[in-house]
C-alpha cells in the first residue's frame, strides 16, 4: 500500500539537486541525455505496462514486447507503444488500456515504481537518504506554499519541488502525483519519469543496469545517452 507525501515533507536547501544541472548541461531535448544526468556507465529505459482490466476490477500489467508480438511487429528498445500497437487487429488486441504517462498515481503505477525502488535500492550505500522531484507545473500543487523554493534543470528550465525520504517512499504519491526524478545522496544512479512520457529512464552502474535489464516483474532495455526519447522516433513498426 502506497503513501503520501505531505507539504511539510517539501525540502528549503536545493543543494542536493545542483549536480543535476551540471550534469544535464545543455543537452539536446530530444534525447536520454536531456533527462539523465551525463556520468553514469549505463543507462536503461524501463517501459511503464498496459494493463487488462479484470472481471473483478483488478489489472493485470502487460509487457509491450507481447503487444508487439501480437501485432506482427519484433520488440526492441527504441518501440513506442502507439507505434507497435497501432496495425493490432481488435481480434487480437488482448489488452485493455495503454501504458499509463508517469507520475499518475495509482495502485499498479505506484506497484510499478515500488519494484524499481526495490531493485535500485540493492545499488546505493544511501537507501535511506533519497531525493524526488516533482514538477512545478500541474495543477494539483497550485496551493502549495508559494514560498517553497524550487530548481530549474535542464535545457527546458521546467522548475520542481523537492522533498527527501527512504527509497521505500518511491511510490508515494505527493498531491495524488509520483516523483518525476528521483535519487540517493550517493548519486549511484539517477531516475528520471518525465511526465509527458510512458516510460522511465535510468542512469547507473553497469551492473546496476543489468540487473534491471533481467529483472522479471520489469520490462527494461539497455540504451545509450543518445537515445531519441520523442514519441515519434520508432520507425520500425510494422
């Protein structure tokens, strides 16, 4: 069971995030590199699942590499979810809703990010000492004490909120939203879960990475920091 995050959780010293900025420099927006800080030896984007919806209202998660398979196309790290699904045939489209954008908050998106925690939580000497980030610009933080520092980052100067806590808080929803960065004091790996997008990326040690390539309840692939994250750069459907 998820938890929530509240407003005196909201951090004053930004000092934590400074690295981010220099990491993301200047980068082009239009890949991994703009979203991930620059260091890490891998990196891996892990695709958030489609779901069926079950008789008794529970979901079951789907793998897109099943959606491509029932579509006639061959999953691959670049796919992208309109794309491998689009030439499905209705007989053979077996699952009920589409991945869901990040940071929407609820039972299978924070089970999804609790799992990622868990994982990414054996790769840090901080799990306890972990920072998220949450973007300034929606709705649900417009009472939000207007005071509050916040941190812009990266080429697109979008500005967020910080908060600190555990790694086991990952799945806490904070104003009915997930973080959309998230990382340890020790800086041994990085997530970044931009809301416009159905997929996280992660920057880490190489056998980090790995073993988030392997991990069963997870649907993850390797990339580089050049890595097209738009949702139109999969060419390679059927």
């Amino acid at each position: 069971m998820s938890g929530e995050w509240d407003d005196r959780d909201l951090l004053r010293d930004l000092e934590p995030a400074q690295w981010i900025r220099r990491g993301l420099g200047d980068a082009n927006p239009t890949e991994v590199r703009s979203l991930v800080p620059a260091g890490f030896d891998q990196y891996a984007r892990v695709l958030n699942p489609a779901e069926i919806e079950n008789a008794n209202r529970s979901v079951t998660p789907v793998r897109w590499a099943d959606v491509a398979r029932a579509s006639g196309g061959i999953a691959h790290a670049g796919m992208q979810f309109a794309a491998i699904s689009a030439y499905t045939s209705p007989s053979r489209m077996f699952w009920t809703y589409g991945p869901r954008q990040n940071n929407v908050s609820d039972e299978l998106a924070s089970r999804h990010v609790s799992t990622l925690a868990r994982l990414l939580a054996g790769h840090t000497k901080t799990p306890e000492t972990c920072f998220y980030g949450f973007w300034e610009g929606n709705t649900a933080f417009s009472e939000i004490d207007p005071t509050v520092p916040r941190i812009a980052l990266g080429s697109d100067g979008f500005r967020y909120y910080m908060l600190g806590g555990p790694i086991s808080r990952a799945g806490d929803n904070f104003h009915g939203l997930l973080a959309h960065l998230w990382w340890p004091a020790d800086r041994a790996w990085f997530v970044a879960a931009h809301f416009d997008f159905d997929c996280i990326y992660v920057g880490g040690s190489a056998r980090c990475i790995d073993d988030l390539i392997v991990a069963p309840d997870l649907e993850s692939w390797q990339i580089s920091p050049d890595h097209q994250v738009m949702s139109h750069s999969d060419s390679s459907a059927p």
